[in-house]
C-alpha cells in the first residue's frame, strides 16, 4: 500500500503551468533556493562528466545549476519565510508592509520550443487592474517582459530578475551546418530557455550529423536519470543510505565550501511530496521537448533505485562512455521492447491513467 502524504498539485492551465500557495509551501519545506542550488550542482557535475549529455552544453556547472535552481524556485512561487530588516536585492519585505505581496503572478510556459522562441512570460504585472502601489516595471535590458526592484518581488522571481540584471549576453559561438557537411562558427547570443536549448541543439561540440537535432527521447531520459538520482543524493527523494551515497562526492564538495554545511534531513513525508510532485513537474515540462517521454518518468525514477547500477555507471562514465545502453540512440520502441514485463506494465499503467496531469493517478 502506498505511504500517506500531503499531495501538492500540479496546476495546469490549458498547457501553461501555474505556480500556486501549494507549491510555494512546499519550496519552502524543502529548504527554498538554497537545497534546489545544492541539488542542481550535483545534477550537473554528473551531466558535465556524461559524455553523451555533455555535448550539450558549453558553458560552466555554476552558471547552469544556478539557473536551473533558480527557474525550479520561481516555477514554484519563490521563497518565502521570515522577514529581515535591510534593504535592496535579497531583503525581504514584511509581509503585511510589502505592496507586491498581493501580485498574482502567472507564468505562461512556451506551447512549444522552436528555434529562438518566446520564453516564459509573466503575465499581469503591470496590466490591467493592477494597484498603482506595486512599483514600476522596468526594463534594464530587455531579456524579460521588466522586473520590480522590491525585495519580495525578487525573492519570488529569481530566474526572471537573474535575466533582467545580471546574465552574461556575450555572444557564444554555435555551429550552424552547411550543405556540403562543413560547418560554419556563428555568434549567438543566450538569454532563455528557448536559445540555450538552440544553442544546445548547434553546440560546436555535437557531431556535423547530428548538428541542429532537437532533443530526443535518449537524452530526455538520461536527463530525467540523472536528475532524479541527484534528488535522492540530496535527500529531497526517499533512498537507501547506498543509493544516496553512492558517488557522493559532488554533494560533499558542495557542503564543505565556505559559508556551507550538510542541510538538517527531511521527513519522509516532505521527501515523499516532493518526489511526486517534482516527478510530476518534470514530466509535464519534458513533453515540451521530446512528447514521447512522459509515461516514462516512474522508470526513470526507479532507474537510481539499485546501487549496484549506480556503481556500473560511474565506472563507465569514468570510462567515458555514457554508461546507458538501454536508451542511448534508442526508439520508443526499442526502450518498450527492452523494459521487463514489470517495467512495461508500469509504462502502461502510467500512460492510461492520464498520469501526471490526473490527480487520482498512483503517486510514485
């Protein structure tokens, strides 16, 4: 039988996410930015080390595990906790002083990724109705649809203000491919979600053939593994001690840098709503890239579950191969084919039951 916990919603909105009091709450029983920061970093010292996923990118763990966080934060409504005196970014307002503390804040998500596209944008804060005390929206550069200099409103929209001010707009180069199968070095610049996953698409460091490739279920899932395993390593899923242990040593280095230290652990039941909520999360924002992959995300979660797995892949990734056969350069199909008969019966039973948009579906 299941273990009882608190579910958080997943609210959706036509197809566009929306952040909720729930989730906030829930953000803030994980330990808020800070433990999504720590999990992000783990995340991408293992995607760094994956040679599949790492052709991906371009750019530098920090950059990309504080953004990630920061995204995932805002996704969930922002932190929030008690105030604190001060002023200016990362002060927090008095709840019952602050004018922005009643901004609804809707985040649209992009109906589909295409090759530079509109990312997600913040609908209301300055439209209609809106109360003449909630400040100007300003534009510094015009990466966003504006921010507000109010601490609180900082706090709840750290993506968003990242972009706005402080985001490095160097033009990087990207490989665009010609007909004769050369390529040619372009200048791109990075500023979303939408052009890093097209800057990512053309990395110089991808293969001329596969060059400008949209992502597939292969990297969908390896993407989903490895983040899901980052979670149990961070205590916000439930695991073994030989699970959450297992090629520790990023968390570590993490927790032992200046101004850190091993977060106090979760309740089980904080760990368990989380898990279904965040795989829940994950799932509807990876149909966005690759619409085969939601049904499956329960195996992917299930994938970290054995040590001796774990152990098999850091010792092929220290190889430099991607250590995942099973779905490396695989179809849907031959995933299907290669699942155990349990495996399948899970990917079935999680693909009828509307799962994870239906709240009454099994919570893994």
């Amino acid at each position: 039988m299941p273990e009882q916990f608190q579910r958080c919603p997943l609210r959706i909105s036509g197809r566009a996410y929306i952040a909720s009091g729930e989730t906030r709450a829930l953000l803030d029983k994980i330990g808020g930015t800070a433990a999504l920061q720590r999990l992000t970093t783990v995340f991408y010292h293992r995607v760094f080390r994956n040679p599949h996923l790492a052709q991906f990118f371009t750019s530098s763990i920090e950059q990309d595990a504080m953004r990630l966080a920061f995204w995932i934060a805002e996704k969930m409504g922002g932190d929030h906790g008690p105030p604190v005196e001060g002023k200016g970014v990362g002060a927090r307002c008095a709840p019952e002083q602050c004018a922005n503390n009643d901004l609804k804040t809707r985040l649209q998500d992009d109906a589909q990724v295409r090759e530079v596209g509109a990312e997600d944008l913040m609908m209301g804060v300055n439209g209609a109705g809106a109360k003449a005390s909630l400040g100007k929206v300003v534009q510094y550069r015009g990466t966003t649809h504006g921010v507000k200099e109010c601490p609180e409103w900082v706090r709840r929209h750290p993506w968003t203000y990242e972009r706005e001010k402080h985001r490095d707009l160097t033009p990087r180069d990207i490989a665009v491919p010609r007909r004769d199968g050369s390529i040619r070095l372009q200048k791109f610049t990075v500023h979303d979600r939408s052009t890093a996953h097209f800057a990512a698409w053309h990395s110089k460091n991808r293969s001329v053939e596969n060059l400008g490739q949209h992502f597939q279920l292969d990297d969908a899932l390896a993407w989903l593994r490895l983040q899901f395993w980052a979670c149990k390593t961070c205590g916000l899923f439930p695991a073994d001690a030989a699970v959450a242990d297992a090629d520790a040593e990023a968390r570590d280095a993490y927790d032992r840098a200046p101004g850190r230290s091993s977060p106090p652990p979760l309740d089980r039941e904080t760990q368990l709503a989380f898990r279904d909520w965040f795989t829940r999360f994950l799932a509807h924002f990876i149909r966005v890239y690759e619409q085969e992959a939601p049904p499956f995300a329960a195996w992917a979660l299930a994938w970290s579950d054995e040590p001796a797995r774990l152990h098999a892949y850091t010792r092929a990734v220290a190889a430099r191969q991607h250590g995942m056969a099973d779905v490396i350069g695989k179809s849907v199909s031959d995933v299907r084919r290669a699942m155990s008969p349990q495996d399948a019966a899970l990917y079935t039973q999680v693909k009828a039951t509307g799962w994870p948009y239906n709240t009454n579906a099994q919570a893994f």
